[in-house]
C-alpha cells in the first residue's frame, strides 16, 4: 500500500457486481471527492493532499474500475459513472475533482443523474470527445476502417449513445455547478483544446 493511502480509513462498495476501494481522510460534515484517471490509482493525489488537509474537510479518494484495489478488467467513463453514482449516494460531496479519465466520468455522470445538490467541479486534463480517443486509438493501432465501424458500432450498441454525442462538453451545456477547468498547453494526450470546450459551454466555468 502507498504511504499516501497508509493510516486512512478504507471502505469498500459494490457496483455491477464488481467491488470497490474507496479511502477516506476524516475531517468535518463538507466532503470533497477526487476521481482519478485512466492507468492511476488513489495514491496519485498525494502532492494535491497536502493542499486539501488543512481544510478540515473530509476528503474521499476512490480507485476506478480495474485500478489500484478495485475489481474489473474494463475501464470507461460510462462504468466509472456508476461507481461514482453508488459512492455519491452514501456520501453526497458538495465538491468533486477529476482528472483525465475521472473528469470525464464526471461529466458523464452529470449529464445522466442530473444532481443538482454537487456544488463545484474541479476538471483537471479532462477529455471532452470520446470520439478523438477513438480515433487515437485506432490510429495507434493501425486499424482499417472496417475496425474502425465495428468499434462505433459497439460503443452505440453498449452505451446507448452515438459517438459523435459522446460529449463532455455537450453534457456540460446543462450543468448549473461552478466549475473550475485546469488543462495544461503542453499536454500531448488530451490536448488544451478539450478543456476549451468544456469552458465554451459550462454555464459558470473558471479557467
């Protein structure tokens, strides 16, 4: 176990008949949640702990899908979400903050539940098209385009929503939390252009 995740008090949920690992720093009634992203795990929050502690919050870090000690071999934003609906439920933050994968996750679970009782949004490198990590993807793989029909196809089929919908930023047009949008310019993943999306759309953003 990581240092960062030694002496905190563990509490394990279950979604879809998968369990989870969540990890929790006691502090007052206020709850903060942090959703990691894709090939992470709880412990990369270490550097941003230091800064969230002296709140006197209760801070909730969770491992996604497939990651850290939670079960699972598939990650997606859309499974995320529903880890996330099951630990909001219980805990019901005013406050979450996602990175990459996580901010995504959010968005999505944002635009299905419509909780109106979160406050704050904190997106941190957050992809916004799905579509353009699927064409990376299939891009970096060299896949023909058959293939690349074939995955569209099962996206709509698994997830109920066209590919070209599959849209942080389109959900984002709805939401009415504050938010504030963090994307580094020199980020070759998710570039700073999907950040700019979410800002364009989000009713109160602050970048």
């Amino acid at each position: 176990m990581p240092k960062t995740l030694q002496n905190v008090t563990y509490e394990t949920f279950e979604c879809q008949n998968e369990k989870f690992q969540t990890y929790i720093w006691h502090g007052n009634d206020e709850i903060i949640l942090l959703v990691h992203g894709w090939e992470s795990n709880a412990s990369r929050w270490k550097k941003l702990l230091l800064y969230l502690k002296p709140l006197g919050k209760t801070i909730i870090a969770i491992d996604a899908p497939a990651h850290g000690l939670s079960d699972g071999k598939e990650f997606n934003a859309p499974k995320y979400a529903e880890y996330l609906h099951v630990l909001i439920q219980k805990y019901q933050p005013k406050i979450i903050i996602g990175h990459s994968i996580g901010g995504a996750a959010i968005a999505y679970y944002l635009n299905k539940y419509q909780n109106t009782e979160i406050e704050k949004i904190v997106l941190l490198g957050a992809p916004s098209d799905f579509k353009i990590l699927s064409d990376n993807f299939i891009k970096l793989l060299s896949l023909n385009n058959r293939i690349k029909m074939q995955l569209e196809n099962y996206y709509h089929e698994k997830f109920n929503i066209h590919i070209d919908d599959f849209s942080g930023h389109k959900f984002a047009k709805n939401f009415t939390q504050k938010a504030f949008i963090a994307h580094d310019k020199e980020d070759k993943v998710v570039l700073i252009d999907e950040g700019r999306k979410y800002a364009s759309t989000w009713e109160t953003p602050s970048i």
